[in-house]
C-alpha cells in the first residue's frame, strides 16, 4: 500500500522534531561543559598548573646550563692559568667544550 503526501510529511516532520530534539539536549551539554570551564576558579587552576610546571622546567634548565658554563669554565682557568701557550689554550678550549658536554649529560640523568 502506498503512502500519502501527507503521511510521508508528517513521518519527515516527526524525525525532524525528534533530531531537533537531540541537537538542544547536545547544545545545552556543550554550553554547560563550557561554562564550567570558564569559572573563575577552573581559570586560574588552569593558568597556575600550566605555568608553574613550564616555569619549574625552565628554571631546572637555566640551572643545568649555568652549572655546566660554569663547570667547565673553571676547569678551563684551572688548566690554563696564566699561560699564553697555543697549544694549552687549544687544550682549555677541547677541555672546556667536553667537560661542558659531560655536565649536561650528567645532569639529564
């Protein structure tokens, strides 16, 4: 038996409505979740988690390379002293650019 016009609209009309439906209840759970997101509180966790854990990683870095430089700085004026030789000063430099390598590998680990 074949459907009328009518019946065929009035089947279209009820899915619309029932997809209608389904699209406000996803809609009012997207905007409550987003509200919730952007509380106040939820903000400044957010904020305060993110930087304080990128500026933890930066300082642990800055503090590596520091002791590294530093390292091997000294370990160059040891050996070089107050000498003007070109093969010492060679040698500091070699030294200096290894110990400095060995610091930082140290220190990851």
């Amino acid at each position: 038996m074949k459907k009328s016009n009518i019946e065929i609209l009035e089947n279209r009309i009820m899915e619309l409505e029932a997809k209608q439906k389904n699209d406000l209840l996803e809609l009012k759970n997207e905007i409550e979740i987003t509200y919730e997101s952007l509380k106040p509180i939820h903000l400044i966790t957010d904020f305060l988690e993110n930087n304080l854990i990128s500026k933890k990683i930066l300082k642990s870095n800055l503090f590596k390379v520091g002791l590294s430089s530093i390292g091997s700085y000294l370990l160059k004026k040891t050996i070089l002293k107050k000498s003007n030789s070109f093969i010492r000063i060679l040698s500091a430099n070699a030294l200096q650019k290894a110990s400095s390598s060995l610091i930082e590998n140290f220190l990851k680990n």
